[in-house]
C-alpha cells in the first residue's frame, strides 16, 4: 500500500542516517574500482536533505512518493572528457547492481537539438544498509564530464527557479552553450590522445593521475603540482610497467589502507609535524603512495634509492617517507 505525503517524509527523516552512510560506502566502492579500471574522476555523494524530500513530494504531487522518488541518494561521476564516459559506465554496471540506464547521448532524431547530454544510472547501493522492508537503497548515479558538470551546475541556478519563467532569449543562450560544451571535451580528448603518443609523459601523467585518484580516498587537501610532476619522473624509473601498475598500486593501498591511513593522520597535510614544522612534506602529496608502496618491497626500495641519489631531489625527502614507513635505506 502506497504511504501518503506524510508517512514517506516521516520514514525518510528515519532512514535519512542509514541512506547517508549507504552513500558514503558506494562513493568509496566506485572509487576503488575505477581506480582498479586506471579512470581519473572524481566522485561525490549525497543523501537528499530532508527538507528537500519533503519539497519535491509537493511540488511533484507523487502518489506514491517513497517509491517515485528515486534519487533519495545521489552520485555523481565525473570523468574528464567524453572519452571516458563509455569505459566509466561499464565499470559503474560491473561493480554494482543496476536497475536502469538512461542514456539519451545517441537518441535518433536529435541531431539538430542543443540538449544536455543526460547519462543516469540506477543502481542498488553497496554496504548492507536496506529499508524496513528488506530493500538495499538505491541511488541515482550522474556520469559527466568536467566541462558538462559545469555547465549542469550553472543552467540549474538559472533556469529551474519554481514559480518563476525564464524568458525564451535567456533559456536559448544557455542551450548555446551546448556546442561549446560538446567542442571542449572532442577538444580535451583529442589532446589526451596526441599526448598518449610521447610515452614519456603518458607514462608520467598516467602514473600521477593513479597515485592521485586513490590519495583523494584519504584526503581532499591540496598538493603542488609542479613538485609532483618532479618526484613523479624519479618513480617512473623505478617501475617496468606502468600499464599493469595502476592496480599494483590500488591493491598495495588497499591491503595496508589502515597503516596509511594512520601515516596521513600523522604526517599528512592536516597533521600538526605539518602545519606547525612543515616536515615530511611529501606526505601530503599524492605521490607519497607510490613511495610507500616502493618502500615496502626490497628490491624497489633499493631502486627507489639508487635513482633517488642521482636526481636533483633532496635525500631527506626520501629519508622521511622511509621513517614513516618504519624502513632503513
């Protein structure tokens, strides 16, 4: 039996907590397994605030709104470009269970439109959280790229305001702004790919983007890029195959994910040996992952530290990240 308007807010005041913690576990899943997969993005999650629940029951009129409405949680993945958006779906639809695809990116007959790019996924919600009746949560999933994420954000501030109708000239101009969208991912794809045929760099960025997609399951603090880019072209030497590496790296973190989540704690960006002394510096940089994973093996710890004494980089540097792994160069 359908619940009314009143009895779904009510439930979902409840269940708000559980739908919460729900998402917070299918951020974390699809962030592992799109690492496993080598894809950069970044995802987000979100349980609807209550009072938002309660808004839509009224402004849609549902008569079965614990039901219709289906986006009591919400992701949001985020790919670079229009490239990665087939290979992040079909690690979305291997690693969870989806009830649905709406994907109008090819819809028949809209060539001549500027419309937005709509690619949603329904999927039940990993961590064991289920409603009262035995049901996992479901959660609506948004799969963008960077540049159609900004211009999504932007065109609902202007042009969904309930009561209020925005004139023809404005709403077209918005919509204009589609063709831009769709020139800069082809734009931004095709210039990943022209940088894919120097394997020096591909090798380097590639490396960074892996080491940087898992660091941000820790923390979302800044880095410095250019020292990054620095230490990164030191490790690269240090690895055979950075093709295979990405879940070389993801199984290392998982594997010791509680040790390091100690060391960040302790020497990360936000530790006080940081903020108050600016010690151990590379702690609170992606790249810090991979150094830990090539300490914890003998003999790229000796690499490590032979290509480490011919670069330009400072010894202590290496020397921290050795202590705080509790090994000896």
């Amino acid at each position: 039996m359908p619940l009314s308007a009143n009895e779904a807010f009510h439930r979902y005041q409840l269940e708000h907590p559980r739908i919460k913690e729900a998402a917070e576990a299918t951020k974390a899943h699809v962030e592992h397994h799109t690492a496993l997969r080598g894809i950069p993005c970044e995802v987000t999650a979100r349980a609807k605030e209550v009072s938002s629940f309660n808004t839509k029951i009224y402004r849609k009129r549902y008569t079965d709104p614990w039901k219709e409405i289906t986006d009591k949680a919400g992701l949001r993945v985020i790919v670079p470009h229009s490239g990665l958006l087939d290979f992040a779906l079909e690690t979305i639809k291997e690693c969870l269970d989806v009830r649905w695809v709406e994907d109008d990116r090819d819809t028949p007959g809209d060539e001549d439109r500027l419309r937005y790019p709509r690619l949603h996924i329904q999927a039940a919600m990993v961590g064991g959280q289920e409603d009262p009746d035995g049901v996992p949560y479901d959660c609506e999933i948004q799969l963008r790229t960077e540049a159609v994420d900004l211009w999504s954000r932007m065109s609902h501030k202007l042009l969904y305001k309930p009561g209020t109708d925005v004139p023809p000239d404005v709403r077209r101009s918005l919509y204009r702004l589609i063709a831009l969208v769709e020139l800069f991912d082809l734009e931004v794809e095709r210039g990943v790919e022209a940088m894919a045929k120097h394997p020096e760099l591909a090798r380097s960025n590639r490396l960074l983007d892996t080491a940087e997609q898992v660091y941000r399951t820790f923390t979302d603090h800044p880095y410095s890029t250019d020292l990054s880019h620095d230490v990164i072209e030191v490790l690269a030497q240090t690895i055979d195959d950075t093709a295979t590496y990405d879940e070389q790296l993801t199984q290392f973190t998982e594997r010791f994910r509680e040790r390091l989540e100690r060391n960040y704690t302790h020497y990360g960006p936000t530790s006080a040996l940081f903020l108050e002394h600016g010690r151990y510096l590379l702690a609170s940089q992606p790249e810090s992952l991979i150094i830990f994973e090539r300490l914890s093996n003998v003999r790229s710890r000796f690499d490590l530290h032979i290509v480490w004494k011919h670069s330009e980089l400072p010894d202590s540097m290496l020397t921290d990240m050795a202590q705080i792994w509790g090994v000896a160069l």
